[in-house]
C-alpha cells in the first residue's frame, strides 16, 4: 500500500516482542490471521489487540479460520472482523462473499464510502445464499470440528508423519490459548510427508476427499499450498512459514468419520514407505 502512502512493517504473529517493537506513535491499525493459513498459527488476539490499543491503532482481525461460530475476537479486543463468506458462511462451494463486522461508526465511515466508489457489492441472489446457509452454520461448523479433532488424533496416533499440526491438539504449541480463545481447534488440519512426490501420490489415492483449493466446505477438501495458494510466495518465505512440499492443508467437511479416516489412512499408506 506504499502508492497510497502507508507504510507497512510485517511482524511474526506469535512473536509478542516482535509486535511490541513494531507498533508505535504511528500506528494507525494491525492486521493479522488469528489462525494462520495454512500452517494454523495462533495469534493471541487479546496481547496483540493490548498493544495496539495502546497507541489508539485499530485491530482488525481475519477471523475465517476460527470461524464465526468459534469467535471471541470482539470480547477479546478486535475493532474489525472479517470472514470470507465463500468458506464456512456458504460452506457448500456455491458463491463468493465476505463480511466485515464492526462499530456502526467504523461501518459507516469507513467501509461504506469504500464499498459505495469501488462497486463491491454482492448480487442479490448471494446474498439471500448466504442469509439462508446462516441458519446452518452452527450445526455444520460444530460437526466439523468435531471431526477435524477426531481425525487429527488419529493421524498424529500413526507416527509416521513428519508434522500433524491442529490447533486442538495438545501437541500444538498453542493448545492452551485456542482453547481460553476458541474452545476448539477449527475444521481445518496440516500434515507433512515429507516431499511432494508423497503429497501428489497421497492426494490421487484420495477418493472421498477432493483435491481443490476452497476450505470451510461441507465436502472435505485437501490442498498443496506450496504448488496452489501459496505457490507466489518466494521460497525464502515459504521457509519462513514452514510451507514446506510436503505440506498438505485439509479442510474437514460433513462427511462420517469414519469414511474420511479410512480415505486418509488408505491414501497415506500409498505414499509412505511401508512401516
Ligand atoms: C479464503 C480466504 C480469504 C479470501 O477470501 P475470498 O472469499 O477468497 O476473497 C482471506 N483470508 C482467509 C484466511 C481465507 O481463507
């Protein structure tokens, strides 16, 4: 955003020091994923909003993949949530749309004279999609997530994966905040296997799960970030982020259990070595 004269200084989210530094007199709003996308991250909204509270700066926070029906975002000190619609509001691949959620002041000051002269508006038939897939939204999310946690248990139970990351997991370094800040660990899940000759070879042995680049969906979708959503990022920063090859992002959809666990464990066994 340089051409319109605002400077933009990037911090490691989960670096409370980094933030400290980086905010200052100037700051005039924070941005951030309050779980990182795609290697689930989270950030501690309440530090991070303290900070920037501090110097009177804005906290506007990407909330998609905590979900609205998890969200604490605005209690825990958030000025501004935004979720994309097209992921679990939709959750079923029909239609695009996004939400932003604030202060009646900060809607009508802001976000509407920008809507009103840039022409982002949503059509008529979205938008009664979306209103429509609200009444759902709880019921699906809650179902999802539930199977996300059994699943990620049970993938981290193989021992044979290089990294089962999901915010529910004990073993995330994060577990104890998702669960003051959520309560659970979302309906999407990472692994690593190591190369992406065992991610292709694990996505085509999929048949139930389908390999696409949508998440929040009621059909359970993989994704090879490093080849797909994240394949612009130049490698330094793919190290960065730890978006190895081997990384593959899945997004838990409405499906049994059961069928997704012997999906996942029948496609992994093709791609790894045998134990
Ligand atoms: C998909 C996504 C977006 C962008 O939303 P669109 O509906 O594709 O414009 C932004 N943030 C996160 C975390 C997302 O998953």
């Amino acid at each position: 955003m340089a051409r319109f004269g605002v400077q933009v200084t990037l911090v490691d989210g989960l670096d409370l020091k980094a933030w400290a530094q980086a905010i200052n007199a100037d700051t005039k709003l924070v941005f951030f994923e309050s779980i990182s996308n795609p290697t689930l991250e989270v950030i501690d909204i309440a530090a991070v909003a303290g900070l920037a509270h501090s110097v009177g700066a804005l906290v506007v926070v990407d909330n998609v993949f905590s979900t609205p029906v998890y969200s604490k975002a605005i209690p825990l000190g958030a000025d501004v949530v935004i979720y994309s619609a097209t992921k679990h509001i939709d959750g079923q691949g029909r239609g695009l749309g996004g939400v932003i959620l604030g202060s009646k002041e900060i809607i009508r000051s802001i976000v509407e004279p920008f809507m009103k002269h840039t022409g982002g508006a949503m059509s008529p038939f979205n938008a009664w999609m979306m209103v429509k897939s609200l009444e759902t939204l709880d019921l699906r999310v809650r179902a999802q997530v539930a199977t996300a946690t059994e699943l990620a248990g049970l993938l981290e139970y193989r021992g044979d994966l290089e990294r089962v990351i999901y915010p529910g997991l004990p073993s995330h370094p994060q577990f104890a905040l998702t669960q003051v800040q959520m309560g659970a660990g979302g309906t999407v899940l990472a692994i690593d296997i190591g190369s992406k000759e065992r991610a292709f070879l694990m996505m085509n042995a999929l048949e139930v799960i389908l390999i696409s680049n949508n998440l929040g969906d009621s059909k359970s979708i993989i994704t090879h970030p490093t080849t797909t959503t994240h394949q612009r990022l130049p490698q330094d920063q793919k190290n960065l982020l730890g978006i190895t090859p081997g990384l593959l992002r899945l997004s838990i959809g409405l499906e049994s259990a059961k069928d997704l666990n012997f999906d996942l464990q029948t496609a992994l066994d093709v791609a790894l070595p045998q134990k």
